[in-house]
C-alpha cells in the first residue's frame, strides 16, 4: 500500500519500465519520436557530413509539418500524403518559395532513408525502413543556364560598382576557375600558391587545385585568413540591375555553369573539364560536353539521308 496516489503512479511506472528493459521479455514498445531519432542520427552520424546541419533542419522541419509522429508511427503513407500536400504549396518554409519542385521532394525522402539505413547500420533501428518501397518522382533534366560574353560583361560592371567591394573579385575567381560560390568566397591566403588556387571542403570531399590568373592574385586583399566578405545578396542585386534572368535555384551555380560550357564551347577536353570541376562521376561532366564545336557532329556526315546521297554520286 502507497501513501500516496503519485507515489503509486511512481512505482507502476518503473515497474513497466523493469519490463520493457528486460530482454528475455522481448523488445518492449519503441517511445521514440521521429525527432528523436533526427536527432540521433545527427549526434551519430549526420555531423560529419559537410550537409549534416541541412539536412537535420529540413527534417526537423517536415516532422512538424507531419505533426510530430511517434518513429513507429512514421510510414510511407504519413510521408507520401506529407509530400503530396508539400507540392500543392500546403507547407513552405520561406516566404520566396512557397511551392516546392519533385526534385526537392526527392531530396527530403533520400535524407530521410538514409537516416533509417544509418541507424539500422548502428544498431539503434530493428523494424524495416518505413520508406524502403517509396519510389523517388522522376524528373526531367533540368535547363542548366550559362551567361553570353555579353552578359558576363554586364555582370562584372555591375559587380564593379557594387556596395560589397569583394564582389567582382569574387565573380571572377568563379569565371576562372569554375569554382562554386561558396569555394570562392571563403577562400583563405593559405589557400593561395604560386599561381594557383586550392579549394578545401569541397562538396566532393576533395581538395582540387587550379592555376589562377596571376592578375586575379595580384588584386586579392593583402591580408591573412579569410579574404572576403560574404557577397550573396549583392551577387543577386547585381544581376537584377545587368537585366539576367536565371531558372529557379541557379544563382550562383550559374558562374560554374559558364565556366563549364565556355571551356567545352572553346575546344576544351572532356576528362580536363571533370577534373577541375571535381566531379568524381564523369556522367556529372558529360552534361557540358555538347558545347564542344564537334560534338555529335558525325550525325551531319553518317545519317542515312546523306550516306544515300554520297552513293548515289559514286
């Protein structure tokens, strides 16, 4: 007999807790949430990948989204009627975007696969993947847009005269070298040799070096560290004011994507191309390969209609 009703409550509680913890009982009921396993997965795993924080906020987010499930109750029908809803623009996350793409959607089921495939790998998840039999959305290739010689020249005036004085330098290290933006704009003077650039932390995990026009080095800032200030929203400001338009999701990927095709367009190699990209999949650099002005070009001199013709005049 208790003396109390809440000392009664106390000891069924711990009781039960006895028995769930017993093993030879079998596995007692699984009390985690779906954020509580986010966040193990983060703690275990997710925090050395260069995406970790990313990935562990858009996951948070989209728990909320689906009111905050238990982990046992997280199924492929919750996920797949989340999504549904997500692409009608029920739930968005920022005010500029308030419909998502299916590509989006794709990545938000892969981060959440492999955070079940994660911790069954550690021990930490026994039952099935929920989403193991949701398939991905298809998706068409997306238009990768490049600046015109034209438009570079209108986009570097602008970046001349903008605010953020780190702008234009920034710009150009992408131009040259086919940086993505990030890489360039938290280069450091370590990172600086003779007549060449290293970028470190990379998305491909592996530091690459390029030459860099010694012009460009002779105008970095002389100071040591981090040589520029972030120039996002001004890199934005300029190309509204130089008149580009750009798809959706290509802001700053777009220098990459000049550099790359301009490359090719100028009789650049293929194989040279992937490695100062860093693509570790040659496909990734096969999108730029019918810039080069010869590419496919035998289908002018061995389709049908013209093999007919040649025979025909011998």
């Amino acid at each position: 007999k208790f003396a109390t009703k809440g000392e009664a409550l106390a000891f069924e509680n711990y009781t039960l807790q006895k028995i769930e913890d017993s093993p030879w009982l079998g596995q007692g009921k699984d009390k985690r949430r779906l954020s509580d396993l986010i966040h193990l997965w983060f703690e275990r795993h997710g925090i050395t990948l260069r995406d970790g924080e990313k990935r562990k906020s858009a996951m948070l987010w989209a728990d909320e989204c689906m009111g905050s499930p238990m982990a046992t109750e997280f199924t492929a029908q919750l996920f797949t009627a989340y999504r549904a809803k997500r692409l009608d623009g029920h739930f968005a996350r920022t005010k500029r975007v308030t419909q998502v793409s299916p590509r989006t959607m794709n990545l938000e089921h892969a981060y959440f696969l492999a955070v079940f495939n994660e911790l069954k790998r550690l021990g930490e998840w026994d039952a099935p993947n929920p989403l193991e039999n949701v398939r991905q959305f298809r998706t068409e290739e997306s238009e990768m847009a490049y600046l015109t010689g034209e438009q570079i020249d209108r986009l570097l005036e602008e970046s001349r005269h903008s605010s953020a004085k780190d702008l234009e330098i920034i710009v150009r290290i992408c131009l040259s070298t086919g940086a993505r933006w990030g890489e360039a704009e938290k280069l450091k003077r370590s990172q600086i040799g003779a007549g060449k650039v290293t970028f470190i932390k990379t998305k491909g995990k592996r530091n690459r070096t390029i030459p860099l026009d010694p012009a460009i080095i002779a105008e970095l800032p002389k100071k040591n560290g981090v040589l520029f200030s972030p120039c996002y929203y001004a890199f934005r400001s300029a190309l509204e004011r130089a008149g580009i338009e750009l798809p959706a999701g290509q802001l700053t990927h777009v220098l990459r994507h000049t550099f790359a095709s301009h490359f090719m367009m100028n009789g650049g190699n293929i194989l040279v191309l992937q490695k100062i990209l860093g693509h570790t999949d040659i496909k990734m650099t096969m999108r730029y390969a019918h810039f080069a002005p010869n590419h496919l070009e035998e289908a002018l001199k061995l389709n049908p209609l013209k093999c007919r013709k040649s025979v025909a005049q011998t």
